[in-house]
C-alpha cells in the first residue's frame, strides 16, 4: 500500500491527499475490471437475474455470520454465496426448468432466509443497511488486498477459457459437441461471479449491485463488431463509471454506488444510441 500512496502523491488532486480516497480510488481501479469481464459473460448467458440472486445470497451469507458473532461476516458470506451458485448449477444442469424460474426460486429463498436470520429474535435490521447502499470508502486494505487477488485469478481464467465460456454461453449443445465441459464451464464462471458480489457488497450495496454487472456489458454490446471489442468497451466503460462515480461521490457527498450505476446508464443510453454504426 506504501508504494501505491507514494504514486498518489505525485497525482494532483486534492481528493487524493486523504488515505480513505486513496483506498477507495484503489478499489475502484481492481473492481472496475472485474465487473467489466463478468459482464459480458452476464449479458451473453442471460444471466442478469443470477447476479442479483447472488447478491441476495451474499447478504443471507452476512447475516449467517453476525448471528455466530464472525468478526468479519464477508467471509461466511463468500463461503455462502459460492454454495449458492454449485447448488444452482447442479439444480440447472439437472432440471427441464427455464432458468429465470429456477433463478427466481433461489433469489426469493435467499432473501427470505436472509430477513428472517436478521430479524430473527426481533433484532433491528438497521445494522445491515451499510450492505444495502455500501460505501466505498471504508474499504480496508484487507479487502483490497482480495480483490486484488480475485482479479488475477479471473484474468488467468478468462486468458484461457473466454472463448470456450462465450461458445457455451451462446450455444450449450455445440459446445458439449466439441468437447467442452459445459458444467464445468458453467460452475466455474457463477462461482467467479460469486466471489466478486460478495467481495464488494459492501463497497458497491445490494441494492445497485446488478447494475455493474449488466450495464457494462450491455452498452458495450450496443456498439461492438467482435469479442474483442465487446470485452475492451466493457472493462472501459467500467473504468469510466468507477472513476467518474468516485470524483461525483467527493464532490457531491453522494453514494458512489449509485452515481457509478448513473454514469453506466448514462453510457448505456449513448451507446443504444450509437449501435447502427455496428453495421
């Protein structure tokens, strides 16, 4: 962390004399990638449901570990999500079930059991709030520290199996037809998208979480001729929110969550605006 404050001195800007923003800067920097490469992967398998039942879990997943006294409830919440999303990949794998019905079942048990723990004992629910709206700048060098972590190993993951990923995003029977272990495929990438919606609920909040998991991927549809172009517009326009979100979020005293969120609709408008020029 030393030498990433040391690269913040040289940077002139007032916002980043404090040591909160610098984290939360940080954070912006390894959570905008990883929402950019998910998304896509989101929005080709139609899976934008899925990454809100996720967060749905996650919250569940925290209030597990409040009611056994955990000094850092993310990790019962990491333990649970991931559980979560085996659990769905072995109902969907084995279920003639639409997705969006088997996707609806889990998100309402997850939130349903989540409530219930919170306020299980007529405990108040208002010490779970910080998960709904989140708030960037008290991440911890801890959390960074995983973040940072989780985004080697997805890039490590999608350097070798993007392509197989998209073809069975796109197209399931082709791809078993060619070898590729489809379940396998399909464990590893809700597990991935897991990790990272727990790691940053409490950054981002529940409440907004899906967007960045949509959005990016859906604008960057909006305007891309190839995959190629669909990832690097993707992780761009994650870049783009994160950043003007945070500037927003110091100038204004607002949620950075929500402004992020704003900014990639407002991304999302220009580029539906600009998606003839894919022809």
């Amino acid at each position: 962390m030393q030498i990433w404050y040391a690269i913040c001195d040289l940077i002139p800007l007032e916002m980043l004399h404090w040591d909160f923003m610098r984290n939360a800067l940080l954070a912006v920097l390894l959570m905008s990638p990883l929402f950019g490469l998910l998304s896509t992967m989101v929005v080709t398998g139609r899976m934008s449901f899925f990454s809100d039942a996720l967060g749905h879990s996650a919250f569940t997943g925290i209030a597990i570990g409040s009611i056994f006294g955990l000094a850092s409830p993310t990790w019962a919440a990491v333990l649970f999500s991931v559980g979560f999303a085996l659990l769905f990949s072995y109902v969907r794998s084995r279920s003639n079930q639409a997705a969006d019905t088997l996707i609806g079942v889990f998100s309402s048990s997850a939130v349903a059991l989540g409530i219930f723990i919170a306020t299980l004992g007529g405990n108040s629910f208002t010490k779970y709030n910080q998960y709904l709206i989140g708030d960037i700048l008290s991440v911890t060098p801890g959390e960074i520290g995983m973040l940072a972590l989780v985004l080697l190993a997805v890039i490590g993951f999608w350097g070798l199996f993007s392509n197989r990923l998209s073809l069975t995003a796109i197209h399931p029977q082709l791809a078993s037809s060619r070898g590729i272990p489809v379940l396998l495929a399909q464990t590893l990438f809700t597990t991935a998208i897991a990790v990272v919606v727990t790691l940053s609920i409490s950054s981002v909040g529940l409440l907004i979480l899906n967007s960045l998991l949509v959005l990016p991927g859906a604008s960057a549809r909006n305007i891309s001729r190839n995959l190629r172009q669909y990832h690097g517009f993707s992780v761009l326009f994650a870049l783009v929110a994160g950043l003007g979100g945070l500037l927003i979020s110091y100038s204004l005293g607002c949620s950075a969550g929500a402004a992020i969120s704003l900014i990639l609709a407002l991304i999302f408008t220009v580029t539906f605006s600009m998606r003839k020029l894919r022809a």
